[in-house]
C-alpha cells in the first residue's frame, strides 16, 4: 500500500458524492476550455488569414468594436510612398447578418489588390472588374447560405448574384463573402472609406524596420495604428472585450468548481473525523492529514479537468459546426488551452482543499475518536 | 522496540498533580493524580465509569492535553512536546476497546498504516504487517476487511497495528470490553505475551477485575483521584 492508495480509498469511499463532484468540476472546466478555445481560436483564425494572404503591417483604427471603424482610404497613397513599403491594398470589412446567418464576414477587397492573389476559385470565377455587382463565396460561408453559383445573396439592400466559390486556404477566408471594395463601399454607404490598409514589406526586412515603419506610419495617423501582423487581433477592442468576457464566465466556472469541490471536501473530512482521529492516535502528523486532504482534492481537481476537457473539446466541436460561428473561426484546442485547464482544475482542487485540509489537521484525536 | 530509551525500572511516566477539566472547568475528569510507572510493568488502572481512568489513558497517550499539573515520559513533559506525533507515532503503541480500525483498508493495510510516519519503503511496511499478523494468528486474514472479522480478530488486528513502529509501551482501554469472554481470553493471553516475551510497559484500563488481577500494579480510581495503589499477591502465569 502506498499513500496514493490512502488517498484513492478516501475519494471512492463515497463514490456517488465523488461522482457528482467530479461531474460539477468538468462541467466548470469544460466551459473554460469552450469559452477560451474560442476567443483563442478567432485569434488564431484571423493570424492564419493574415498569413495565408501574405500581410506584413496591419493598419487599422482599432478603438471601435470588434471590426475597426472607417477612415478615408486616401491614406492609402501616404503609406505606399514610405520607405520599405513594398505594397499595399485597402479593405473593407464589415461583419453583417446575411440572410439566415446571424453574423458574417463581408470581404470588400480593392480590385487588383494582393488580397485576391490565394483564393482559388473552385467553381465559376472571380468577378470582372470592380464595378460587377457579384459576390464570390468562401467554401465554408457556401455552405452556411447554402449557395451555389448562379445564386443571389442579399446584402444590405442589395440582391447580388454568388459567381464563384473559392478556397482561401484560411477559416476566415473561406467564411467571408468576398466582392470588390467599390461594390461594398456603395452597397453599404461607406464611399471612400475602408477599415484595413494591408502592407506588404520587401521580403527578408528585419522585424526592427518593420516596426520603425509602424511608428512612421502611427505618425501619418494619428487615430489609427499600423501593427505588425502578429499582434493585429490582441490589440482590438472588440476581440479584447471578447477575450475579457470568456476569461470572466470561465472564472465563475472555475469560482463553482471551487466551491462544489469544497463543499465535498469539508463533507468528507467531516465525515470522517473519527477516522482522522484514528490516524492523528496512531501518529501520523497533521501535515501528513492535510497533505492527505490536498492530495485528495487535487486530484478530484485532476480527474475532473481531464474529463472537463473532453468535454470542452466536445463543445468546440458541436460550436465549431454551429451555422452562427462556422467560418468565424476555428476554435483552439491547441496543448497549451489543455494543459492550462488541467492545471486550472488542479489549482481549484488544491485551493478547495486548503480549508478542509487545515481544520481536519487541527482535530483534537481524543475528540475526533470519541464522536 | 526502542532500546535506546529503556533502562531497567526507570521511570517510564510521572505524573503529578494532574488535572483534566471538561466545559470550563464545570466537569472535572481528574482531580490531581500522581503517580509512577516504571519500565517493563504491567499497570492496570480500574474503577468505576467516569472516574477518569480513560482520560488519563489519553493524556498518557498524548490524546489529550492536562488542564493542570505535569505529566512526564521519561523525564521529558509531553504536554511540552513540540510534535506529539512523533511520541505517539514511535513510542508508544495504543489499542482501544472499539478497536478503531479503518473499515475501507484491508487488515494489512491497516496494521501499515502508523509505518507511514517511520520512513519504512513499502517492502518493509509489507513484510513488517505480515510478521506482526502471524504473531497475532491472523495471516489467513491479510487481504480481509475488518468488516469480516470477528471482534477478538478485529482487536488483534489493533494490537498488530499498535506493534507497528515497535513501540516501548503499550496503552490499552478497555482492549476486551467489547469482546465475549473466550476472544477476551485470548486478547489476554496476547498482550501477557507482549510484556513478558518484549518486556513491553503495559498500561491497561480495564472494568474486568480478573484482568486486573494479572497485573504487576493496579492503579484504583475514583471520582477523578488515585484512591489506592495495590500490587497482587499472586499473579496468573
């Protein structure tokens, strides 16, 4: 018999109890894993995006909500003419409800721009020009709508016939509806206005130039931010209110786990004061007992988090096919978010314990034999 | 069994003035006791329920605090000791009336359990629980739960765990109180055979006058005070 085994034979003395506890911390961890594996998924989502299509420098005026508010895409001409630009292009992008889905990304791309270049188109083609009233389609946002080519979708006020489907190679992409940024400046009364200048940097610059490029850029405006494409998404309002709000529902997830897990505990070394009793008469030290209660614990929190991931792993799955979020983004499970949340619910094991821990390991054994 | 602390007739416990006080000092279980134990005897303690033979057997034990007066083991004051576990955990071995084992260990790992303190690897703690189960007739029961035992085989299974760090001493309340008079007669039988084949200390509570009257010394209380000291004539072989 090893100490592992004292520690086991408490938890499974009360199966049931275990059970439910266990029950209550997976559910508490599961929704961490969910909540989180989204907000980090639609981080990474909109890098891979950034990626895939090959930008450098991101500006944007990220103080609005989740998407950037609009500036004057005159700026556009300002920024090429700086040193180590080596091309630019201006986006619209607007998140608007399209037909039966409740939230989409809507592409408005300057034609000619970089941002066309890796969408492959699957079926029919790209539009014209920029003045053809046509959407294309990511593959993912196709079948959301349920569209093919030769069909219309309705944006705004406008019916505008789907011409192709196309990969980009990226969850964002092949979630967006991608049309021409004059078309979607019009349809959407915005003329003369993007949210995004894409920048491109000729290829092997150092990171130090990439950045002093930034600050150039920050100069020419003022409201706005030039970043590097990597840190993008974290410096958006929106998405850091996103980010907020996940890590806050996690943690009344984790404050319930705590609790539950607590309860039981205090329960169990109430149930078993007379065996504590027992072992303190025999000699064991009173940190040995409260070791014993945190081991416990600990583990209640371990097995808990292991199952709890399995269940937010679950989660993401069925949200990640949901229509309201398939082509938003694809949800992180990377090792990090499970890692993280086995070591959450170890965390809230060892805390829950701590109390119990303490006030079984003070016990007076001649009360603790008598009750 | 710790050698190194024993020396012949000296004294094992010394106890003076001792008083223990329950609710605020309104129930008073010892009224000042004094009294001397020395090495390798047998003392039993009787008296009538409530006297305090018990609660003196837990202040012997370290179960409980005195409220006045010293109470010494081997010269050091154990209402002084920083850790009292390790007292309890290697000193002395403890058998209570209702056995107090752990009903979800077996009888093996019940008698392991006090070698947890005592830096024994679980081979040792194995093959040490084995050992003491044969001494106390009970190797066909190592894998049983006390819930399968009868209750002299329960209480055995108490006086192997006591044994488990070889302690010097041996406290037993009430060890056969619970236990018809043919499993009591063997419990007798095995803790006789632990003070004179180890030369154990043994402090015995008991109500059974017959017991007491094995002893090497019989402690009488009443109402919280020593009322006589006796040594019996004769003594049963």
């Amino acid at each position: 018999m090893t100490f592992f085994t004292v520690v086991v034979r408490g938890l499974i003395r009360r199966p049931v109890r275990t059970g439910l506890t266990l029950l209550g911390i997976s559910i508490g961890i599961g929704a961490v894993v969910t909540l989180v594996g989204m907000s980090w998924g639609y981080e990474k989502s909109i890098g891979k995006q950034l990626d895939v299509i090959g930008i450098d420098v991101v500006v944007s005026n990220m103080s609005g909500g989740l998407m950037p508010k609009v500036f004057d895409e005159t700026l556009q001409d300002k920024v090429a003419a700086l040193p180590k630009v080596a091309d630019t292009t201006t986006v619209l992008m607007l998140m608007l409800s399209i037909e039966d889905a409740p939230m989409m990304m809507v592409s408005g791309r300057e034609w000619g721009g970089f941002t066309w270049e890796k969408l492959e188109v699957l079926e029919g083609r790209l539009p014209k020009d920029d003045k053809e009233f046509a959407v294309v389609l990511g593959k993912l946002a196709a079948e959301v709508l349920k569209k093919k080519v030769g069909d219309t979708v309705q944006i705004e006020a406008d019916e505008l016939p789907v011409v192709g489907i196309v990969d980009g190679h990226a969850v964002v992409e092949n979630g967006a509806v991608i049309l021409s940024l004059s078309v979607l400046q019009e349809i959407s009364s915005n003329q003369g206005k993007v949210n995004f200048i894409d920048v491109r940097v000729p290829e092997g610059t150092p990171e130090k130039e990439v950045m002093e490029l930034c600050e150039t850029v920050n100069g020419l405006f003022p409201e706005g931010r030039a970043k590097l494409a990597s840190e993008v998404v974290g410096t958006s309002q929106g998405y850091r209110l996103a980010r907020a709000m996940s890590w806050s529902t996690s943690l009344l997830a984790i404050i319930v786990g705590v609790l539950g897990v607590m309860n039981t505990m205090l329960m169990t070394v109430f149930e078993r004061t007379h065996e504590i009793g027992i072992l303190l008469a025999v000699g064991w030290k009173r940190r040995r007992i409260l070791y014993m209660v945190l081991c416990e614990s600990a583990l209640l929190g371990f097995l808990g988090g292991v199952t709890g991931v399995g269940l937010g792993a679950l989660g993401l799955k069925i949200l990640e096919f949901t229509p309201a979020i398939r082509g938003l983004l694809e949800p992180d499970l990377s090792p990090k978010l499970l890692l993280t949340s086995v070591a959450i619910a170890v965390v809230v094991g060892v805390v829950s314990g701590l109390y119990p821990g303490w006030r079984s390991s003070r016990l007076s054994p001649s009360r603790a034999l008598n009750l | 069994m710790n050698e190194a602390s024993k020396g012949a007739g000296s004294v094992v416990y010394e106890a003076r003035g001792l008083k223990k006080n329950y609710d605020g000092g309104q129930v008073a279980a010892l009224r000042g006791v004094d009294f001397d134990i020395r090495e390798g005897e047998f003392v039993a303690i009787v008296g009538p329920s409530g006297c305090g033979k018990s609660t003196l057997l837990q202040m012997l034990g370290s179960l409980d605090k005195p409220s006045e007066g010293s109470l010494s083991y081997r010269g050091r004051l154990i209402s002084a000791l920083e850790d009292p576990s390790d007292y309890r955990s290697t000193e002395i071995g403890f058998v209570f009336q209702s056995f107090h084992l752990l009903p979800t260990f077996t009888v093996s790992e019940n008698v392991q359990i006090p070698m947890f303190e005592t830096g024994l690897s679980r081979g040792e703690r194995e093959v040490r629980a084995h050992e003491l189960l044969v001494s106390v007739g009970l190797s066909h029961r190592l894998k049983h739960f006390p819930s399968e035992l009868s209750g002299g085989e329960r209480q055995r299974v108490a006086i192997a765990r006591s044994l488990a760090n070889r302690p010097s001493v041996l406290l037993a309340d009430e060890p056969t109180g619970n236990l018809d008079s043919e499993n009591a007669a063997h419990v007798v039988e095995l803790l006789l055979k632990l003070h004179q084949e180890l030369g154990m200390t043994l402090v015995l509570v008991t109500h059974d006058l017959g017991i007491a009257a094995l002893a090497t010394r019989t402690i009488r209380m009443k109402d919280g005070r020593v009322v006589d000291e006796t040594t019996p004539l004769t003594h049963a072989s």
